[in-house]
C-alpha cells in the first residue's frame, strides 16, 4: 500500500530548482508558489500545485495537514557538524574572557585536544546517546539531512567508534546522515611535532582502513597556522583523492596561511569557515568550483568578522551557511540563528540564505539528487514555518520557528 501525505494550504511554497548547486546571480533564485499544495507518496514528492489547485488523488491522501497560510520550505540541510563528541568544553570560558585564543589553548594541549581525550574515554554508547539527543534537537529545528566529521579520536580506534556512531545514526534516527573522515583535526599529543609522521599514518593505515570499512564518504583536514600546513594537507588532501573520497578543508579560519588556495587546487567540493580567506584563495575555489561552507555562528562565537560572502557570491562562488556545531568554536547546532546571521552579517538576501541551508550543502555533501529542492521525485522532507515568508525566518531569532517538520513524507 504507497503511503501518501497532502499539505494544504501553504502561503508560500518557496524552493531553489535544480540538482546543482547555485552560484552567482542564481544563488538567489528561488520559485515561490502562492496557495500553494504538496503531495507526497512513500517519501517521495508526487505533484506540487499552486493557485488553491489540489494534486490529482488529493481526496484519497492518508493523511491530510493544512499548514494555514504558512511558509513552506525544503527541509534545512547542514552541511557541517562535529556532532559526536565526549563531554563539553564549557571550562575554556573564563580563560577566552581572559584573553586566551583559540589556538593559545589548543596549543597547551587544551581545546580539540582536550575533547580527544574525553572522545577517547566515551563508549559507543555514551556517544551514541548524546548524539541522538542533538539530532532530535536539529530535527525540531527544521533540519533534515545533517553531515557529521569525526576528528576527536585522532587514533584509528576511536575515529571508527565515531563513524559507527554516525553509521548507527544515520540507520536508527530520521535525519539522513552523511560522514566525513577528519582524522587530521589536530596533531595528537603522542605525535606532537611530528604532524608529518601523523600524516603518514593518517595516509597509509587509517584513510584505508576507513575506505575498507566504507565508513566515510569525505576526509577533511584543519589547515590552519599551528596544526596542518598546506604541503600536509596537500599530501593528505590528494591521498583521499586518490582512494576514491570527496574533499573538505577547513581552511583559512583564523589565520590565512593558503588553505582556499589549496582548496580551489586540489578540486574540494568545498571548503570551510573562510573567514580570513583573501582573493587569491577565492579565485582558486571560483575556478576549483569549490563551494564555500559558511559558519557565521562560529564567527560570532570567537568574537571573529565574517567571511566575505557577498563577494564570493560576486566572484561565482556557491555558497552554503551551516552551524559548524562543535563542542569548542561553537556549541549551538542552531541553523535557524545561522540564517540569522547570514542575513545581518554576511548580508545575504532571504532567498541566497535559503539556497545557501537547503541545494548548496545538500550539493557540498554529496545529496543534490535527492534533497536540497521541493521538485516532483526529490525526498518529501520540508518544513512548515511558523512564519509567512522567508523574510520572517531571517528576522526573527532565538526562538524555534519550525512548526512542523516532515521527513521523507511523515510528520516527525
Ligand atoms: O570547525 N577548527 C576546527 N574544528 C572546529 C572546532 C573544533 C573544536 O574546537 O572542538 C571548527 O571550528
Ligand atoms: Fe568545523
């Protein structure tokens, strides 16, 4: 029996169109549908009318939800998360007040350092649990399919125990999981000033036997001054390459030391956070076709300025806005205070924000073909706002308003 869902009554059905990702001029286009109907059998969206329409076989639907004038959109999807972690970092507070950097404490053997540690004690359990309970909370929010690294093991051990984690996710939970490999996010204490040996393991035992284990579809690095330089994350970067993974590089977070350089270089579908990239890096990821993954709360939370999106968007870069949740930089897996920021800081328009947490992460991670739009055959996964438009949805914040979030066709 094909199981079919009818959302009626939606104000404004408002989607990017296409499999691909948006650059330029079309990063702000969107299709917005007034009056608009949806149906959705066996998770797949069926027919979208508009105009008070009804789709053929509205009548016989299971289930029927009138979503009263509202906003509806494609299901918000995050495009980078640290979601699994051991404990919180909640004690670097007072010494951030104080005056220490990010990188001041990371290099005391503190920050990402101080959660391997703790990663490393949790069982799969503990981690399991915990990341569930974070995935429930991005679900409320209006997230749908949700990437996630691993990079708090930095021994293979540990780095399997967080892919399993996500593995498990991705089978038991709603939200469409999709896993990064970044065993590369910091240089462990027993490798400390040895990061090229590090590498080697990295490239010859643990990127293999992840690849084995079909565990990760990405592999990731953190170039940045003090941890990976841009020949080890070239060397690590072309490895993954080489064994068949898609590319991603936290480049150019704090300091720019080439990381968007090397990203346009080497093919990264995209490269993360920016924040202090200049134009020769955006040049390479504009001719690289790279995709710029965006972290406005991370910015916000290090007290850091905000990429320059607008010119990438000038330059033809596509860009995408994620949360970034990790238990250091940023301890929200808010997207909707993301949206927020992308509107007041990077000065985004509602419908460039919209491409930018629906078609261009679902594209930066591999799922353009099945979420990311509201088109007939894609994944019925959308969101009911609690807001008439998307203007709405940029302006408020700090409160949640997903009023009713749908996967694959079924009210979750
Ligand atoms: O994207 N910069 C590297 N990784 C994370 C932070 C991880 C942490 O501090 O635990 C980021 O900001
Ligand atoms: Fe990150």
């Amino acid at each position: 029996m094909n199981k079919t869902l009818l959302i009626k009554n939606i104000g404004i059905l408002q989607t990017p169109i296409g499999s691909e990702s948006h650059r330029g001029e079309k990063q702000g286009e969107n299709i917005k549908m007034n009056d608009a109907a949806i149906l959705i059998e066996d998770g797949i969206i069926k027919e979208i009318t508009e105009n008070g329409q009804l789709p053929s076989g509205a009548e016989n639907a299971d289930t029927v939800i009138d979503a009263e004038g509202n906003l509806v959109t494609p299901g918000l999807v995050e495009g980078h998360t640290h979601l699994v972690f051991g404990g919180y970092r909640q004690n670097e507070i007072p010494l951030k007040l104080a005056g220490a950097t990010y990188l001041d404490i990371l290099k005391a053997g503190g920050g990402i350092l101080d959660t391997v540690r703790k990663t490393r004690e949790a069982s799969f359990e503990e981690l399991y649990e915990k990341s569930e309970a974070f995935l429930d909370e991005m679900l409320a929010l209006g997230v749908t399919t949700c990437e996630a690294k691993s990079g708090y093991g930095l021994d293979l051990e540990t780095e399997l125990k967080m892919l399993n984690v996500v593995k498990a996710l991705d089978r038991n939970h709603p939200v469409d999981m999709v896993p990064t490999f970044m065993g590369a996010h910091a240089i462990p204490e027993e490798y400390k000033g040895r990061a090229d040996e590090f590498i080697d393991l990295l490239c010859n035992q643990m990127m293999p036997e992840v690849k084995k284990q079909g565990l990760a579809e990405f592999c990731d690095i953190f170039c940045e001054d003090s941890v990976f330089d841009v020949a080890q994350s070239k060397r690590y970067l072309l490895k993954a390459k080489e064994l068949g993974f898609g590319l991603k590089i936290h480049a150019d977070e704090i300091e720019e030391i080439g990381g968007s350089e090397l990203a346009g270089e080497v093919g990264a579908i995209s490269a993360e956070h920016l924040i202090a990239a200049g134009e020769k890096g955006l040049a390479s990821m504009a001719a690289g076709g790279t995709t710029a993954m965006l972290l406005p709360a991370t910015s916000f939370y290090l007290g850091k300025t905000f990429a320059p999106a607008r010119r990438m968007i000038e330059l033809g870069i596509p860009v995408a806005i994620a949360s970034d949740f990790n238990p250091g930089s940023c301890p929200s897996l808010n997207l909707q205070f993301a949206i927020n920021l992308g509107y007041l800081r990077y000065k985004l328009t509602p419908e460039e924000i919209l491409t930018a947490v629906t078609i261009n992460p679902a594209c930066a991670i591999g799922r353009g073909e099945r979420v990311g739009t509201l088109e007939v055959g894609k994944q019925g996964d959308l969101v009911i706002w609690d807001a008439p438009n998307m203007e709405m949805l940029c302006y408020r914040f700090g409160s949640n308003l997903a009023m009713q979030v749908i996967k694959k066709g079924i009210l979750v």
